[in-house]
C-alpha cells in the first residue's frame, strides 16, 4: 500500500556546491519619488474599464524536427519551447486577473490545445509568474523546476517531482539541460517570504540554448551567464520598469538591449509586456523604445517580436 505521506516529501534539491555568493536580492524598501503617483487612480482604475484586447486562435504548432527549436509566446513571461523530442512550458498563466489587476491581454490560445507537456520550469513565486490555477491545470504527473523555497507552493498541485534549483546549479531531464540563473529581483509572494530563490533559466538541448530571464532588473549579471552559457535565443523582460513603488526591480527596454549584448546572445525575444499593467508605463511603450533602441545599437536584424499563439522555429 503506497505510503500516503511519501507525495509531500518529493521536492529534491541539488547538493550545494558551496561558497558564499553575493546578493542579489532587492530591497523592499520603496524608491524615495514613490508618493508623488498614485497607481491606484492613474494605473489600476483605468485598466478596469479597458477593454481586452487579442484574441485566442486555434495555435498551429509545427513538427519540430532534429536540430529545431520552435517557440510560442503565450503571453506576459509564459512561452512554450518544444524541441523534436521534448515541449517544455516556462511561467504558464492563462489566468485573466492577477488578483486585482485585469489581464489586457487575452493569451494567444486556450491552455487545452496546449500539446502534452514533458517539464514545466517555474522562475519565481510572484503571481505572474508562478499561477496556482494554470499549474493545477498544466500539471499531468510531470516534473516541475522551481528556485529554491519554491518548491512547497507547487509541490500538491499534480507533479511527480520537483526540482528546487539554486543559482547556477543545472539538472539533467531527459535530453535537456536545464541551469538556474541569478538575477536581481526577489522572491516573496507576500511580504514575509523572503527566503524564496528566483532566477532565470537556461535550457540547453543539444547544441541549441535558450534564456527565459525571469524578471529582473538591469544588473552585471549578464556578462557571466553569457561567459558560462553559450545562449542563442534569449526571451528578456522589458515591461514593468516603470512600477508602483519606484524599486529597480525590472529592466526597461534599453537595459534589455545592453544585456543581450552582454549575454551575447543571437536572437532577442521581448516579453513581460502587453498583459498586465505593472507599471506606470503605457502597455504599448516597452516594444516602441525597444525598437529604437535596438535601431540605436544596430541590432534590429535581432530582435525578434512576437505575436501570442503563433508559434515560430528557429
Ligand atoms: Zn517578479
Ligand atoms: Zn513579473
């Protein structure tokens, strides 16, 4: 008779490989301009009465042949990677409230035409990111990675195992290699939680190698995760720069320009923009200063934007 108290004990951490390592937790403490708007009248009212834009198609995923990556943007930081052999989702939500901020956004295709999924890659605990209600739903008895102290929010949710990364530590699934990236942000859901891991993930398979940044704000980081990983499509936030209480918590557009220069990496995918207003910042201006930017730096020919639901191979 299976032991009914084994499925809460199956959260796995990797050894440590020890040394101390510098913080890149922020602060919580609020910017010093932060009173001077207020979020709730000129942010969060408005968003009420927009209207939901996009709408949701039925998604055409290709056949991923040897060699091929094929990326869907679902929507804000959630994407779909899938090679010939494995479908990998990253910070699925297909919710349409973060708690009490409307999703402007509908995500690009209903979560059951998702294909089935082999691993499910969780970056960190905020709301946008790591959404109980689509993990409960994606979840088929597959493994989930998540930073650590991340693990016991999904751990009941129908995974069969779930792997607690910390930064720079790579596990081994099937025939990917999976790495946990530091960057700077943090990890609380509430307040009191700050013991929460977050990050960034590289998802090496084979010779190919994607980025999905998580959230973070513009910091040196960059240079050494693009030293230790040759990374050639990079999915990088460049909305909510603009937040409600003034903390560098994440980069804006040009910042993500000078960090896919610095990850020298091939290929620049925005994302964390146009769902959620997180910020004070027009839903439409991170994609048009990342266009100039990118223009300023000559690396247009890079950037790749795209459209929620249509898959693209690479
Ligand atoms: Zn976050
Ligand atoms: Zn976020």
């Amino acid at each position: 008779m299976p032991n009914p108290f084994s499925r809460k004990r199956k959260i796995v951490r990797q050894t440590s490989s020890g040394g101390a390592k510098k913080s890149t937790r922020v602060k919580l403490r609020p910017g010093s301009d932060w009173t001077k708007r207020n979020f709730i009248t000129s942010v969060w009212i408005p968003s009420l009465f927009t209207k939901r834009s996009g709408a949701r198609a039925r998604p055409l995923f290709p056949k991923v042949q040897p060699g091929q990556i094929c990326i869907t943007w679902i929507g804000h930081a959630s994407f779909l990677v899938q090679t010939h052999e494995v479908n990998v989702l990253i910070d699925p939500i297909w919710s349409m409230w973060l708690s009490v901020i409307k999703r402007l956004k509908e995500p690009g295709f209903h979560i059951h035409h998702l294909p089935s999924i082999d691993f499910v890659l969780v970056t960190h605990a905020h709301f946008d990111h790591l959404d109980r209600r689509t993990l409960r739903l994606v979840a088929a008895d597959q493994p989930i990675v998540v930073p650590v102290g991340v693990g016991r929010l999904v751990h009941r949710l129908g995974f069969n195992i779930v792997h607690e990364l910390d930064e720079w530590q790579t596990i081994e699934l099937g025939p990917l290699r999976i790495s946990l990236t530091p960057a700077h942000h943090w990890g609380a859901r509430f307040l009191a939680d700050t013991h929460r891991g977050f990050g960034g993930f590289v998802i090496g398979a084979n010779e190919r190698c994607v980025f999905h940044c998580g959230d973070t704000a513009y910091f040196e980081g960059f240079k050494e995760i693009g030293e230790r990983h040759n990374i050639e499509i990079a999915l990088l936030p460049i909305g909510a720069y603009d937040p409600p209480l003034a903390r560098e918590v994440h980069m804006n557009p040009e910042e993500a320009v000078r960090a896919f220069n610095e990850l020298k990496a091939k290929t620049l995918v925005p994302m964390h923009y146009g769902s959620f207003r997180l910020g004070y910042e027009p839903l439409e201006e991170p994609l048009e200063r990342l266009r100039e930017s990118a223009r300023v730096h000559g690396i247009e020919d890079k950037v790749l934007v795209m459209t929620e639901g249509k898959p693209v191979v690479l």
